[in-house]
C-alpha cells in the first residue's frame, strides 16, 4: 500500500490566497471540488512540485518532500508523484509500450523489466493489444487508457487526478470511471482527483474536500458532502438547491427575513444553517398559488435545460425580490413547461414543501 499524505499549504497572490491543509489516508481517494478560481490546480501544482509554495509542507508517509521552513523541496521527478490529467499528453514519437515504459526506464529500471512491467500494465488497463501503436493510431480513450498505464508504471506514491474523464465522449468515460475504480483500488494507490463531477466523486472517492477562493469550506465522507451540501457550489453539482440562511424557532430565516420551513438536523436556533431540497421537489407557478403554502418563492426564469427525461427550470431574481433564489432550479415535464407557456424573463412562483426540505449546518 502507498504511504498516506498529509499537507498544509499555502501560495500567495495579489488577488488569491490559498491556505488549505489536508490529509489522505494511505491507500485512500481523496476527492477536491470547487468551482473554477477555486485553487484547485495551484494545489496539484505545489503536490506535483511544479510550484513552489510561501508556506507549509507536504510530507507523504515519512518523507518531507516540501518543507518551506527548512527549505526542503524534492524536484518533481523525484517525489514519487504520478500525474494523470484531461488530455492523454503521450509521447507522439512512442508506441504505447514505449510510452508506459518509459517512466521506469528514467528511474533507472532495466529495459527487460520496464517493459514487462509496462505491458503488464497495460494488460491491467484493457489496451495489451496497442503496445506497438502510436498515440495517432489511437481513440481518445485509448490514449487515456495508455495514461493511465504510463502514470502508474514509477509506482508513484501519490497519484494526481486532474480532470481525467473531462475530455472523453459520453461513450468513453463510463468504461474509464470503471476502469480508473478497480486499478486505483486494486493497487491501493493513495490519489487526489480534481474533478466537476458529482458521479466520479461518488465512484472513485472516498472523501471529499471543497474549495472556495483558495479555502476548505467543507469536507467528508463522499456520500455525507453530496447528499446534505454545506455550500452552493456543492450544491449545484450533486444536483441540489440551497438557501443560506441562520436557524429560527420554525425553520431558516434567510438574510431578507423570508422564513423557509423545513426539517432540521444538528442545528440550533441562531447556527449559521442552509435549507437543501432537490429540484424535483419544487412546483411552478405563473401565478402565486392560493390558500397558504408554506415555502412560496418569487423568481424570474433565467434558462430552460433539458436534464434527461424532464425540463430544468433555472430561477433568476425578481427586482426587488430575495437575491439569492438567483440559480434554484425546479424539474419539471414537458408537458408542464407546454402549460406554464413561459419564456426566460417571465416572473413564476417556486413552492416547495416543507416535508422536502432538510436543513443542515452551514459551511464556515
């Protein structure tokens, strides 16, 4: 099993700051979102040791590779750090064997060991066939396939994620999210993926960190982080709504003063506290609903997506109205969108229900 990482870093710009700390544990999966600007790529930058930080450390297992106080920073090459990112990157003028093999060989390994362990690699990723092709004589997902090969082959201690399915067609990317579960857990391989997506978070991680301008707001058990979302940004990409807010006596009161009602779980009057829902949860209203509903919301329709099967209505804010139901969505039929008539610009009505609604505490 590779040894585990533990992290405290810190790089300085004149408009950014990051200053995250974090762990994995050996043989762990550690998942960073965020949205762009975030940090995440300055973050795998100083993990790689292609950036050198303004403060902390990174030590995996019992080596300091990075130490700014004692000046310690181990070249990139020498950390025992794999990096595996959107585009393939494989050498045009190497076949696939060659390309695999190659990290090995600049670690001093023998050409007969290097290329057997690189074509047992490649045997390990379903590509045993293309060891003689050259990158041109390849798919998209071959290629990365090949990558993935090639970034294990050092045996790397740490192996660094960046986005791997990102450039891969509908049709890809399943087969290498499967593929990328069983080497990294058969292997016990320690990684960070740097990822969008709330499905390969869910299959290939085993926790989840989340940066927003250069700071950890939330971290977890994978399944914890996606399913009661402390932050908006975590929120929008496991699919959800969120509605900042501080807890009341009868549920979130947000910053305007709008009550919203909902269940609340490990919170106390006054916390700092988020009500989540999810979007099939929401009816839409060309006029507000009669009687008293609890949890009506004024928005101004800004888009309409398709989402699988049913429409996604994205909320603007009405002039006027709260400022954050700005990006709440609702999931709907065609057949209700066909009756609602409505086009973005026009002013709806969002009600949700009380009983869909959890509140959670709120991301620092």
């Amino acid at each position: 099993m590779t040894p585990g990482l533990d992290a405290r870093i810190v790089v300085r710009r004149p408009a950014f700051t990051l200053d995250v700390a974090l762990s994995a544990a050996p043989g762990e999966v550690l998942a960073v979102l965020g949205p762009n600007g975030s940090g995440k790529s300055t973050l795998l930058s100083v993990l790689a040791g292609l950036l050198h930080p303004d403060g902390g450390h990174v030590r995996m297992g019992d080596e300091m590779i990075t130490d700014v106080g004692s000046g310690v920073h181990v070249a990139p090459h020498r950390r025992g750090v794999g990096l595996l990112a959107q585009q393939a990157l494989l050498f045009p003028h190497l076949t696939a064997l060659g390309n695999v093999a190659f990290g090995p060989r600049a670690q001093g390994v023998s050409r007969a060991e290097a290329d057997a362990r690189a074509r047992e690699l490649l045997a390990a990723v379903g590509t045993a066939e293309l060891a003689d092709r050259k990158p041109s004589q390849m798919s998209g997902g071959q290629q990365q396939r090949v990558a993935l090969a090639r970034a294990l082959a050092p045996g790397p201690d740490l192996l660094l994620l960046d986005e791997p399915l990102a450039a891969l067609d509908v049709d890809s990317a399943p087969a290498m999210r499967s593929l990328l579960r069983r080497v990294v857990r058969d292997r016990k391989q320690t990684a960070l993926l740097v990822t969008h997506s709330a499905l390969d978070a869910l299959v290939l991680a085993d926790r989840v960190m989340v940066l927003t301008d250069g700071s950890l707001v939330e971290q977890g058990p994978t399944r914890d982080v996606l399913a009661r979302p402390r932050s908006p940004f975590t929120a929008r990409i496991a699919g959800l709504d969120l509605v900042p807010g501080v807890v009341g006596p009868n549920g979130l009161r947000t910053a305007d003063g709008l009550l919203v009602s909902g269940h609340a779980e490990g919170v106390d009057e006054g916390d700092p506290a988020v009500a989540v829902f999810p979007p099939s949860a929401v009816a839409v209203y060309a006029e507000r609903p009669s009687g008293s509903p609890r949890n009506v919301l004024p928005v101004r329709l800004a888009a309409i997506e398709p989402v699988g099967n049913t429409v996604r209505l994205r909320a603007g804010a009405v002039p006027g109205g709260p400022q954050w139901v700005d990006g709440l969505a609702a999931d709907v039929t065609p057949a209700a969108v066909a009756d609602l008539a409505v086009e973005p610009g026009a002013d709806l009505w969002f009600v949700v229900k009380a009983t869909e609604v959890g509140i959670h505490p709120a991301s620092s």
